[in-house]
C-alpha cells in the first residue's frame, strides 16, 4: 500500500498574534532602556560648606598663583602636579618646591564630575589654597579654594590678600 502524504496546511500568523508580539518586544526594548541609562558624566558642583575667603585664606598654609609645570606618576592611582609660583599671598615656598597630591589619569570630564579641579601643564595660571600633607607634598581642592584664575582675583580675594 503506497504511503499517502498529506499537504501542510498554511502556517498564517493572525494579526491578534503579530500585534501582541510587537507591543511584547515593545515593551520589553522600553524596559530595558529605562533600567539602562546612558552613562553620560553629569558635571556637578563640589559640595562644599560655605566658607569666605577670609577664612579659606585662614585655613590654608599657602596660597599663590601658579601654573602646572609638571605632572608625574606617583604610584599606580596618584600623581604629583609640580607647580611653577608667579605671586605668593601666605606662607613661604618650600626649598625643594611645590608639589601637590592628584589623582593619576584624571580627565577634564571626570574631573568636572567629581567637583575638582583638573591639573595639566599649559593651563592658564590657579589660585592655589594649599594646606601641607605628607612628606612635604600639599594637599587643595576647588572647596579650599582653588581655581582657575582665568579673570583674575576677585574684590573678595584682594580684600582678604590684603591687597
């Protein structure tokens, strides 16, 4: 007896069936977009207490104006930013130079995402805030004080300079 096949019968998809699939993959890409943000570095503001210059002028051990003229490795996450004075407005320079702790690797971005300044040679001149750590290597953040000088000093900071 021969073997009699049959013919399949169409495999159609109904609409109901196509629409539901695409609302389900709709919402399952929706899903997965608000779950995931993008990973955009926001810039933020140092949270810093509020302090006049007076007294961030009090606190730090030496303030100056100056421009990076070095920046070198100091361990696998450190470096140390050797900087060049031009005006000194407190204390007195330190024969072996200034030198101040930094984070290794540091960019401008994250930099600006972390609230703190971002140190490279050919930068325009900083006001510089600087209190001593270890090994005669100081230590300043933008909430000491420091920043770009960019227009200059400020009335504030001339007036607390006593200049």
């Amino acid at each position: 007896m021969p073997l009699r096949v049959y013919p399949k019968r169409k495999q159609m998809v109904s609409t109901r069936r196509l629409l539901g699939f695409g609302f389900g993959a709709f919402a399952i890409v929706l899903l997965g977009v608000s779950l995931y943000p993008e990973n955009k570095p926001v810039a933020v503001e140092a949270q810093c207490d509020t302090v006049s210059v007076a007294q961030q002028y009090a606190a730090a051990d030496l303030v100056l104006t100056g421009e990076v003229f070095l920046v070198v490795p100091d361990g696998v996450e450190n470096a140390k930013v050797l900087i060049t004075p031009s005006r000194l407005y407190k204390g007195k320079v330190p024969a072996i130079g200034i030198a101040i702790a930094a984070k290794a690797g540091a960019n401008k971005v994250e930099s600006d995402v972390a609230g703190e300044l971002h140190f490279a040679s050919g930068q325009p001149p900083y006001l510089l805030f600087l209190k001593t750590g270890e090994n005669g290597v100081y230590t300043t953040s933008r909430c000491m004080g420091s920043r770009l000088l960019g227009e200059g000093l400020t009335s504030e900071e001339r007036k607390a300079f006593g200049i």
